[in-house]
C-alpha cells in the first residue's frame, strides 16, 4: 500500500513541477497605429504582419487621428467584397450601428472601433491554415488605402 502511496505522490509532484515549468514567454504585442498621408489618404503604418498559424497574436492599435477606426481581419481576397459591403452600410446608412462590420461570412474577427486620439489593445487566434490574409478598416471611405495582409506561416 505504501508504495502505491508514494507512487501517486511521485506523479502527482512531477505533474505540478511541469505546470511549474516555464513555457514560451508572451510575446508583446504587435504595435499598429492608423497614419494620414499627405494626400489625406488613411492607412495602417505596416502593410504586413507575419504570424504562425494557430498563434494568439496580440495588437496594441493607436489612432492618432481625428477619424474612427477598425481592424478587420478576413479570408484571403475577400478585400473588394468587405469593401463594398462597406461602402453599401454607408449609402444604406446602416453601418453605425454595427460599427462598420459588414455581416460577411469572410470576416473572421473585427476588433472594436477606435476612437480618436486612443489606443486599444485585443487578441485574436491567427488561422490555422496558411496564408495572405485581409487586414482592412471598413470605417466609411478608409477601406481602399486602409488596408494589409496578416501573413499566416506553417507551424515550425
């Protein structure tokens, strides 16, 4: 009985020493901010974020301007469909409400609007699949130059 005892105990602390073990440290988060150009056109200050699949990628996004903002991340080549939809909620008048989210099936996660002169931070899980996938911001009349790619990797 005693050995069955110690045993248990024996797994049981070898189970606790590796939970204790440290795993991969958090990576920070990605920084983004919203950038006006000269020409008045609005963009992302990065154009591509590269990712592993499956990884929790988390974004500190600051907007520095006197616009709202989004971040939409999509389906591969799915830009020109968010973006009508886009453009349709605000001939519709019906984007306030959601925010500028067009119900798409292409749209696989929308972070809360930004307010101006703000930054916001959220986390969202990068596909599992690789791939070029949409960064876009559907706020009204931002989605043709507001826009990149989240570069999805194979897992090492």
């Amino acid at each position: 009985m005693n050995s069955k005892i110690n045993w248990m105990r024996g797994i049981a602390v070898a189970c606790l020493a590796a939970a204790m073990l440290p795993g991969e440290p958090a990576s920070a988060p990605i920084a983004m901010a919203a950038v006006t150009n000269d020409d008045g056109t609005m963009t992302y200050d990065k154009k591509e974020l590269t990712v592993t699949a499956g990884q929790t990628v988390s974004i500190s996004f600051t907007n520095p301007d006197t616009a709202q903002h989004n971040f939409l991340l999509a389906m591969p080549g799915s830009m020109k469909i968010i973006g009508a939809a886009a453009d349709k909620m605000v001939r519709d008048d019906t984007g306030e409400d959601v925010n500028y989210v067009p119900k798409l099936p292409q749209i696989i996660y929308a972070a809360p609007v930004l307010q101006p002169k703000k930054t916001t931070n959220f986390t969202f899980k990068a596909p599992d699949t690789p791939g070029d996938y949409v960064i876009i911001c559907t706020f009204p009349g931002h989605w043709k130059t507001m826009n990149g790619v989240l570069k999805v990797l194979p897992p090492k």
